[in-house]
C-alpha cells in the first residue's frame, strides 16, 4: 500500500468541488490550535484509534504537517491500515498559509 502527493492547487479544488474527503493535520495540538486547514482533523496518538474506526477506508484522506515531510509516513502508515486513497499534501501547512492566508482556522 502506498500514497500520492497532492499539491495545493489539487487541494484547493477538492475543497470547491463536491468530493467528499478528510483533513488530517499531524502537526502538535498547540500549532493545530493556533491555524489549520479549515475543516481538518487533528491526528494524534490519541485521536488515531477513533479516526480509524469512523472513516470509511474509501474516503480519501490528506495528510498534513508542517512542511510537507512528515505527513508521507503517516500517509504510507495509513495505507497500510487499509485506506485506498491516501495523500500527503506538498508543502504542507507552512506552504498552505503562506498562499492562502486569507483562508486558516484557529481555535480547539
């Protein structure tokens, strides 16, 4: 099992479009907390289990963190738990906010 990369274009469309698909940010709570994706789920040690029971393995996941790196392992871990369509995004949140500003979520 393995997983593609999607670019920030490519994410920007999904959003507009009518394709249901999931946000996971891996980055620590305090970054998540402080700006996110709109609509992204945090993923951690203790969020994991939960995800993996409530998502459909057919519901394409995108995998975010800081810079684009990390979000593969956890892409290629999450193909490994069965999840067909798995995705790291490019540039991860860093690049996101630097072109989309405009467009971030804070809070808990």
């Amino acid at each position: 099992m393995s997983f593609e990369h999607l670019d920030l274009a490519s994410l920007a469309q999904w959003r507009d479009g009518e394709q249901p698909f999931v946000l996971l940010d891996i980055r620590d709570p305090l970054s998540f907390t402080q700006g996110r994706i709109p609509g992204s789920r945090h993923l951690d040690n203790a969020s994991a289990g939960a995800i993996l029971e409530e998502t459909p393995r057919d519901t394409p996941l995108v995998v975010v963190c800081y810079h684009g790196h990390s979000s593969r392992q956890a892409a290629a871990w999450l193909a490994g738990q069965g999840f067909e369509k798995v995705y790291s995004l490019d540039g991860g949140f860093t690049q996101y906010q630097l072109t989309h500003g405009d467009d971030v979520e804070s809070g808990s």
